[in-house]
C-alpha cells in the first residue's frame, strides 16, 4: 500500500518526467550508477588522450552521497527507479558540457557545491520513520536535485547553447542559489536535529531571500530589455495585430474557412512541410487572414509564435533589418534567457541603434535557434523590394532547412502576399494556395450581413444582394452606411450603381466625400497629409497642425480643432490605429489618389513646409518667453505640432521645391523662412561646405531675384541634415538653428506640469500623449514616441552620451556607462579580468621537466621541441614530423569542406597513407599493418563519437601510434650508433678486444638520462622481464612527462624478456656482421610482462584475431599504482573498470 511519503516521492518524479519529453525520459530510465561510471571513464580517457583533464573529483561528494540515499529512501520507495533520474541527467550533461572545457569546469564546480551542501544520513535511516520532518526534508532534497537538473537540462539541451555560454552563464546559473540555500538548511536539519519550528523558519528566511533576489533580478532584467529594445527599434507589430483583431471584432467568425483548411492544418499540426504560402489579389483580405492565423498559432502556441507585417513606404516595416530587429524583440519577450547575449552585444558595439544587417543576422539566428519550435508569420512580403524580398526569403529557408534537422527547433513560416511574378519565382516548390471567392464568400456575405444590420437599424429597410472581394465589400457598406437619407441609400442600392472594382468603389467613396462642400477643404487636407507624411501622423498632431493660425499667428485649439472625426470627414478611406495613428485603408487606396491626383505630392510638401517653417516662427517658440507663459501655452495646446515640425520642415522643403514651382508661392515661402531665420538662426562654430543638394535650392529661391537670407538657410538645411543622420552629439554642437535649445526647454516645462499635476492629465494626454518624456536627439526615433517616465527617458539617454556599457552582471557601470571603447575595456580589464581568469584558470599547470639532450647538452621545456630535435648527422626525417606533417596536409584539405572532427585535428594517430613510411618494418609487415590501422580508421569514420566502438578505436590506435613512433625513434638510434661505432673502429688500430671493451663503453654512454641520477621511466611496450622505475608521482598519462631517450641499441624489436642472440664471435660493428630482422608486428598494446596468448594459427592481421583491451588508467606495465582510477575519487570500489 502506498504511503504518503511514496507518494510524494512519485509527484516529484512525475512532474520532472514532465519537462523531459518522451525520448529523454527513456533513456533516463535505464541509466544506472555503473553506466555513469562508464561515462566518466570515457571522457577522462579522451580528455587524457587531448590533454586537457579536469578535475572529475569534483563529482564524488555528490555521486557517493546520493549513492547512500538509495539505502535510506528504499524504506519508501524502489530506489532504482527515482535514482536512474539522477543518474541520467549527470550522465547526459557530463557528456553535452564536455566539448566546452570552461562550461565542463563550470558544471563540475556546480556538482561540488551541491554535494557539499548535502547531509550525510546514512545513519538517519531507522530514525526517518519516527520523525516525519526528516520525511519531508529527504522529499524537500530530491525535490530541489531534481529542480536542479530541470534548469541545468533546459540550458544544455539548447541548440547554440555554445555561441552564448561566455555571455550568459553567469547570469543563468544565479537560479541555482536558492536551490543551494534550500539544501544548506537541509543539511543542518540532519547534522543539528532541528526542530520542526525551526526548519520552517530557515525554509522562510531561505524563501525570502530567495523571493527578494528574483526581485532583483527581475528587476535588471526589465532594464536591459527596454534597452536592448530601444537599441533594436523594432516595428510594433502587437499594435498592428491588436488594431487587426479591432477591426474583425464585429464577426468574430471571420476567416473560419482558413483555420479548418487542410493545408493550414497540416502546416499547423506536423512539420512536414514546414512553409507555407497564402497569396491572392490586392484587395482579398490577405492582411485581415493573417491575423487570423496569428491568433490561431497564440492559443496553441502562444510562446512560439512570432510574426512581422511588412509595410510599403513604411522605413520600419520593408527591410530585411527591420525584420529581423522585430523578430528578436517579440522572441526577447518570451525567452529572457537570450537577454544577457544580446545586452552584451549591444554594449559592445556602442551603438544608439543596430544598423548592421550582419549582425543582426547572426542574432536572429541565435535567437531562433535557442527558442525552440517556432511559427512565424511573414505578411505583406509583395510590399518590400525585390532585393529585401530576396534576402528574407533565402534566410528563412536556409534556417528552416537546418531546423529540419532537428527534433527539438522545428521552424515554420507562413507568407502572405499577392501572387506576382518575382515572388513566384522566388517560392516555387513551395507550398501554396490562392484565396478566391468561392474561399471567401462566406466571410463576405457575413461581413454584409452584419453591417447590413445596421444599414437596416439606421434606415429600417430589408436585405439587399451583395457579392465581391473582401476589401470591395468593405467599401461598399460602408459607403451605404455613410449615406444620410433613406432616398440616398435607396439610389446607391441600384445594381449599375454597386462598384465591381476597387478603382470604382474609391471613386465614389471620394465623390461621396467630395459631395459636401462644408467638409470637402478638410478631407482633400487629411488625404494629402497622410500621402505625404514622413511618418505616420497621431490624430492629435493632426489637430494641432489644424489649430494653427499663420495669418494670425497664433495656435487656437479651442475654435480651429475639428470636430468631426477621421472617418466622418474621409469615410472608409482612413483608418485609425490602436495607438491612435491614421493610415490609408490600402496601399491601392494610395496609389488611386495619385493616379487620379487627387493629391500634387510636390504641391503638398511645398505647403507642408510653409505651415512647419511657419508654426516654428510663431511668438511662442522665442526664446526671450518667460516660463509661466510657455506654461499657460502647453496647457492650451500649443506645441502639439512642434515634434513634427522641427523633424520634417525640411524634408518638405527640399521633397516640395521644384524648378516649375510659381513665384508667388515661393515669395510667401521665402517670407516666412526670413521670420524662421530671424528668429532661430546662430552662426556656426566652424564653417562647412555647402553640399551640391543644397546649391540646387539655392537656385530654385533665387531664380528670379536674390533673396539676402538664402546663405543663411543653406546652412540650416544643411546642419539640420546631420543631426537626422547623425546619433553623436558633434552634429548638434555645430548647429545653425537654436529651436533644439528652445523645444528642450519646452519639453522640461512640460515634464514639470505633468509631475506636478496642477492640470487635467486627460487634457494633457490629448495634445501631447501619454508619453511626455521624450529623447531631445532628433534623429532617435523616441524624439517623437517618448518614454512614460524620465527614468526610462534618462536610461535612454546615458545610452547616447555613453553607449558603451559593462555587460557584467551587478556592475555598476552597466548603468553609469562610458564614453568610448576604450575605456569600457580597459574597466573591464582592471574590474572583471579577474573574474574570467577564476573561470578559466582551472586546472592549473604543474611546473614543466626540462629534457637535456644527452649529444649536444641542448635544454628543452616542450617535449615536442625535444623529440623533433636532431643534431646528429643523421639525415632521416623523424616518424614524428613524417607523421605531423602528412596530417597537417590532410588538415588543411579538409578544411575547406567543413569542420575536421575531433580525431583528424589531431597528428599523432598514424594513417594507412603513412605506414610505408616506416623503415623499420618489411613489406609484409606493412601490409599487415595497413589492414589494422585501415580497420580503426573506419571506426573513427563511421561511429558515432559517443559510441563505445569509437572510443575502443580512437584508444588502440592512439596507442599503436606512439608504439611505432618509439618504434622508428629506436631504429634512427640504431642506425646513428652503429654509424659512430665503424667510426670508432677505423680510427681504432687495436685488438678485436680493444674493440669490445670500446663497445660496452660506448652502450654505458646511451643510458637513458634526463639530467637526474634517478633512472626515468620507459613508456616503451618493450616488455623486458622487469618494469625500469618510474619518477615517484609522475604517470604516463601526466601532462608533464616526457619519455626518455630510446637505450643503446638492442636488437630486440619483439617485445620479449630476452634479446635475440647474435652469431658468436661477431660483434655489431664487424662488416660481415648482418643485423636480424624485425620480429613480426605484435599488435599487443598492454605492455605487460608477457604476450597475450593469440588462437594457434591465427595471425594479429587475421580478420578473427582481436588484439586484447588495454586497462583503463593508460597504464603502460602491469604495475597499476599509476593508473588514472575514477572509482577512487567518486567512491567506487577502488578497482580498474574494464
């Protein structure tokens, strides 16, 4: 019968289980304690072989620990089950964090600081039962272990988790603190016998200070978004999407047909084919649809749904960058762990806004990569350029085709545009449908209904046929509803008055509009105002351009405001955002007022321009204005046109100047530039040249007579031009115009009166907004769009007077920032570089052996540079730079196809191309060899790295490399001895046993040494009778030792105790003295006393011989008292694993 413990030991299993997913939980469930040893073994013997070992002690507080728990918790539960899932986890992390030196260190260290926080309560076990707190403790501690792995397994299981590791470990793993805390208190309950009373309050305490460090952390976190925000500019589609969602709101079952359509469901619900494309005519209620699918995508998928609306003539919403900049914005919003990567992006660079495409690139793909799966809704792709079209669609495919790959970021995307030529071309393949009437005909015919209904409601009339596009439906019923009397309606109802075309439907939209000659001059004013526009108008600066009086030089919003709204006065044309921004209704609607010209864009701009220039001549923008005047000025309305005006006089002047522009309008131009002039205008601190631009405008004012201000204007234009252009503060040092000093005194008026609150905030919001707190930098984008409070705006601002910030976290100079590069590095070297050496310092380096050589006396400190070293006279290129320098060849092919795996990077494991390389083997024995080392090679090519396979191979032929390396060391030795052996025996005129005694003499002399009386150990798998003696501490495998130098020459190649004899009476130095052949190739690299027994008959080269495993601990003798042993450090049972 199941207990309340075991129970609760189950909850906590099955809801880590949860976060897992099937295919890890799997393999999680059969891992054991002895698979997690074999683990550990495999990566120290590849970390051996690379060498660069850590410290895998580190792991056995916390193995043996949690070991000991399976005793204890078996009382409750099959221990077995709820250990394999700590075992797993080790096991897979160990084994992800491995090919990242400093992110193994770093998991190591989180081990250790575990483990030691865990009790030891082995000997709790009879007592668990009589006190339930324990119960619950022991619960509480799986629990938080389990806590543990669950984030540790959310970090590592990322796909680029690498590229970001630098930039935001330090910040993810402060999610472990309280995890660590929760334990210490734990650990005190078993080791102190706390009380029940007490352990709740460590719990509180532990929970408190857990809570309040959130806090904080949520805190900078908040911080560094809205910066890295305000740095990306990203468009904001939630308003297009929220005004969308507006407009479908009256049938809110719009678009149904789409959402139940086979291909959208199968794009949805597999991802077989993971793009999608929806195209149809201009008009057909693409955009509408879009959102449609958006919504549908948030409900399932509400934190994998990202999506951008592409906008013509919009500078937000039609590059490549502007894409991208959204689409890290809205994953940034779901997926704060990409936060700290980004933010220190950001600071490095130093930029006020990201402008490099590359980089925003490689962002976004990390972004995307690092999120999961993902669905992405690309709208309007028709509506950017063929170049920027171009670049989004070969960028989407080339991540979606990765992401198929993988079954944990799975990419789908979904265009929206019209079915024209170039975007053909660039999706063919792919897959796609086109909305047509018979798709949307249900919608249409809802669509009518509803405003049917209230056609009827307003003129109690019956139910009239209709038929058409989304778009042509639209306009039409609304133009209906738009009539004023129930005889107006009856006479548009005629079937040959019904519009059939988008064209005819403006027309007499326009004509409807045009009809009342009370509101006619308003809406011609609206319409040219929204097709000129530099950027989208607020309805409230449109009511402030309207309120002002150049004749009377005033601005009265009380009797000049409209009151009529947007749609009163334009109809359907126009339509008003969320955000309170106007917009046509359609990029047709656009293209048919200029086609018709209705609206004269040069004429527009020209009147723009008088009524900008104009407005910021007026009294109230002189400097000479005490403050309670510009007080009583904001309150009435007064600047509610001035952040336009200030940005864009001059765009219109130079956009509506033409060489054809009549006289007069240029007289009254040039009047009220002398005012703006008079009024604004400062001589320069250091004279510039006058660009070839503004030369043509000088010849357009002065066409007929010269106008005494026109120098002075030229430079206006000019330095007015720099600081739109330009985010340092040289451009507004060196301006011409004082209207930035005085709208910034302006704006700090405003501010006071919105902090004091000594008037009606809602009359505030009216003319200025709801966000007052604005940038004073007239190329920013926030100059206009303001900020809701000064500490957001200042935070802002430190980014452009010093946008270089520390990307640490809790430093200090994240927020008090600098001025340049330079000094950001140097804080950064003389604050944190201490910091990375602590990461990166482990493990430190034991002191290096210096090698002498025993000819030329020569000191070495790098075992390569010793073993590379030749100073005989001997011409015969070593096995080792034979060996290094064909690898470094077959690298350097290589690497031009891709990345080299991690054995062809390495020079020390022989190649079947070098085998008849070596001198010291007959032919025969190079055939065999060939096959063996042919074999391994295959291994390496075709196995998995993970594999045991692999790893066997990688070991045998690392160890068979250094084998006939020392192999061929030992012939060039023999070789340079018997050469200096005849030439002692021709210089020497004595007796044959003269000649002997010279000869032992000489062997005497080839002695292995290093410099030291204590005889060196010989890593050779020579295997005499006994093992020479090897330096006291120092093993094989050690990254200090070096082999010593090859012995005097012995003819013994085979690796028996005995050496070959020779024929009696000859010595090695005697002319008829032949010396015998190498024995046969010994595949045996265990380096024991005696051979392994092979079958009778059976050759080390035959197919059914296998060579013995060597032992784990590399070692190279029987003796094991210097193998590398893991059970000694994570409390195993102190034997070598096999």
């Amino acid at each position: 019968m199941a207990t309340g413990t075991s129970l609760c030991f189950e909850r906590i299993l099955s809801s880590f289980k949860s976060h897992l997913g099937p295919k890890l939980a799997a393999d999680f469930q059969t891992t054991s304690l002895d698979d997690l040893r074999r683990c550990i073994a495999k990566i120290e013997r590849k970390q051996a072989t690379q060498k660069r070992m850590q410290d895998m002690g580190r792991l056995s507080t916390f193995v043996t620990i949690m070991d000991n728990y399976s005793k204890v918790i078996e009382v409750f539960i099959n221990a077995a089950d709820i250990l394999a899932f700590v075992w797993g986890p080790i096991k897979f992390l160990l084994q992800v964090a491995s090919s990242v030196s400093e992110a193994f260190n770093e998991l190591l260290a989180t081990y250790k600081m575990i483990g030691n926080c865990l009790p030891h309560i082995e000997t709790c076990q009879g007592i668990l039962l009589k006190y339930p707190c324990l119960e619950q403790a022991l619960e509480s501690m799986f629990h938080d272990i389990f806590e543990f792995h669950q984030a540790a397994l959310l970090y590592f299981r990322k796909p680029m988790w690498k590229q970001i590791f630098q930039a935001t470990w330090s910040t993810y793993k402060t999610k472990f603190g309280p995890i660590v805390n929760s334990l210490k208190s734990h650990k005190q309950l078993f080791g102190e016998r706390l009380t029940f009373t007490q352990l709740e309050e460590i719990r509180s305490t532990a929970a408190q200070s857990a809570k309040n460090l959130e806090n904080l952390m949520k805190g900078q976190m908040m911080g560094q978004l809205r910066e890295v925000q305000c740095w990306l500019n990203g468009a904001d589609v939630a308003t297009d999407q929220d005004t969308l969602r507006l407009a479908r709101s009256g049938n809110p079952r719009s678009g149904s047909w789409l959402l139940k359509h086979t291909l959208f469901s199968s794009w949805k619900d597999t991802t077989e084919k993971p793009i999608l494309w929806v195209n149809g005519i201009p008009g057909a209620g693409k955009t509408v649809l879009a959102s449609i699918m958006i919504d549908e995508c948030l409900t399932d998928y509400s934190k994998h749904t990202i999506w951008f609306y592409f906008k013509s003539g919009n500078a937000q919403r039609g590059s490549f960058l502007s894409f991208a900049c959204s689409l890290i914005s809205q994953v940034l919003e779901k997926n704060t762990d990409l936060l700290p990567y980004i933010y220190e992006c950001m600071c490095r660079k130093g930029k006020k806004t990201l402008f490099s495409e590359a980089l925003a690139k490689e962002l976004l793909e990390i972004a995307i990569r690092n999120s999961g799966n993902l669905c992405i809704i690309i709208d309007g792709l028709d509506e950017c350029s063929r170049s920027e079209r171009r670049k989004v669609i070969e960028w989407m495919h080339s991540v979606i085709d990765v992401s198929q790959r993988s079954s944990s970021n799975r990419i789908r995307c979904i265009y929206v545009s019209q079915r024209d030529a170039v975007t053909t071309r660039a999706l063919k393949g792919i897959t796609s449908f086109e909305i047509g009437t018979k798709d949307t005909h249900d919608d249409i015919s809802a669509y009518v209904s509803s405003r049917a209904v209230e056609i009827q409601n307003k003129f109690r009339m019956s139910d009239e046929t209709r038929r058409g596009m989304f778009l042509l439906a639209k306009l039409v019923m609304s133009n209906l509803f738009s009539q004023v009397s129930p005889n107006a309606l009856l006479n548009a109802l005629h079937a040959e008055r019904i519009p059939t075309q988008l064209e005819e439907a403006y027309d007499r939209i326009l004509k409807s509009i045009l009809e009342d000659q009370s509101s006619r001059m308003y809406a011609l004013q609206l319409l040219a105002w929204l097709v000129c526009a530099k950027r989208q108008l607020q309805w409230r600066e449109i009511q402030g351009a309207v309120s002002i009086d150049l004749k009377d030089e005033d601005v009265d919003t009380l009797s000049r405001r409209w009151i009529l709204d947007s749609r009163d006065l334009c109809d359907s044309l126009v339509e008003r955002r969320t955000d309170g921004s106007l917009e046509l209704v359609h990029e047709t609607a656009k293209l048919f007022l200029l086609q018709t010209k209705t609206v004269d864009v040069p004429r527009e701009d020209l009147s723009m321009a008088y009524l900008c220039v104009g407005y910021l001549a007026l009294p109230g923008f002189q400097t000479c204005l005490p403050d309670g005047t510009i007080v009583d000025l904001i309150k009435s309305g007064y600047y509610a046109f001035a952040d336009y005006a200030v940005c864009f006089w001059s765009h219109h002047l130079r956009d509506g100047l033409k060489d054809d522009t009549e006289q007069a309008t240029v007289n009254s131009l040039l009047e009220v530039l002398s005012r703006f002039l008079e009024s604004h205008y400062r001589a320069p601190e250091t004279d510039f040249d006058i660009p070839i631009f503004a030369r043509e405008i000088e010849g357009r004012l002065q066409m007929h007579e010269v106008w005494s201000d026109c120098d002075k204007l030229l430079r206006a234009l000019v330095s007015t031009k720099k600081q739109l252009s330009s985010f340092n503060s040289d451009a507004a040092s060196n301006d011409c115009l004082n209207i930035s000093s005085v709208v910034a005194r302006i704006r700090q008026l405003l501010e006071q009166t919105v902090l004091e609150n000594k008037v009606d905030s809602e009359m505030l919001k009216s003319f200025y907004g709801d966000s007052p707190f604005k940038c004073p930098r007239i190329s920013c984008d926030y100059f206009y769009q303001g900020f809701q409070t000064a500490e957001i705006r200042d935070s802002h601002m430190n980014k452009h007077n010093r946008p270089y910030g520390c990307s640490f976290p809790q430093c200090y100079r994240s927020t008090i920032r600098f001025s340049s590069k330079k000094l950001l590095e140097r804080h950064i070297a003389d604050t944190h570089e201490g910091q990375k050496r602590d990461v990166l310092a482990f493990p430190p380096k034991r002191a290096k052996l210096s090698l002498v050589c025993r000819f030329c006396k020569k000191e070495f400190h790098e075992t390569k540079l010793y073993r590379k070293h030749d100073c005989t006279r001997q011409p015969t290129v070593s096995m080792e730079k034979s060996l290094t320098a064909t690898v470094s060849e077959s690298a350097a092919t290589n690497s031009t196809t891709g990345e080299l795996s991690s054995h062809s990077k390495r020079s020390d494991l022989i190649r079947t191309d070098q085998v008849h390389k070596l001198p010291h083997l007959n032919e025969a024995q190079k055939a065999e060899l060939t096959q063996v080392v042919q074999k391994f090679w295959q291994t390496l090519d075709n196995d998995d790295e993970q594999s045991s396979e692999y790893q066997t191979a990688l070991l045998k032929l690392t160890q068979l490399s250094q084998n006939f390396m020392e192999g061929m060391r030992l012939f060039q030795h023999r070789q340079q001895t018997l050469q200096q052996q005849n030439e002692l025996q021709q210089q020497s005129s004595t007796a044959h046993s003269d000649q002997s005694e010279q000869q032992d003499s000489f062997q005497k002399q080839q002695s292995p040494s290093f410099g030291s009386t204590s005889p060196a150990y010989s890593p050779l798998l020579s295997g005499h009778e006994q093992a020479s003696p090897k330096t006291p501490g120092l093993s094989p495998t050690s990254p200090t030792y070096s082999p010593p130098s090859p012995p005097a020459y012995s003819p013994s190649f085979s690796g028996h105790g005995k050496a070959s004899p020779k024929p009696p009476g000859l010595s090695p130095t005697s002319p008829t003295y032949s010396p015998p052949s190498p024995p046969a190739y010994s595949p045996s690299l265990s380096g024991h006393r005696q051979e392994s027994p092979k079958p009778p008959g059976v050759s080390p080269t035959s197919p059914m011989y296998s060579p013995p495993s060597p032992q784990f601990g590399f070692s190279g003798s029987g003796d094991t008292s210097g193998d590398i042993l893991w059970d000694d450090r994570i409390g195993g049972n102190g034997t070598s694993a096999q």
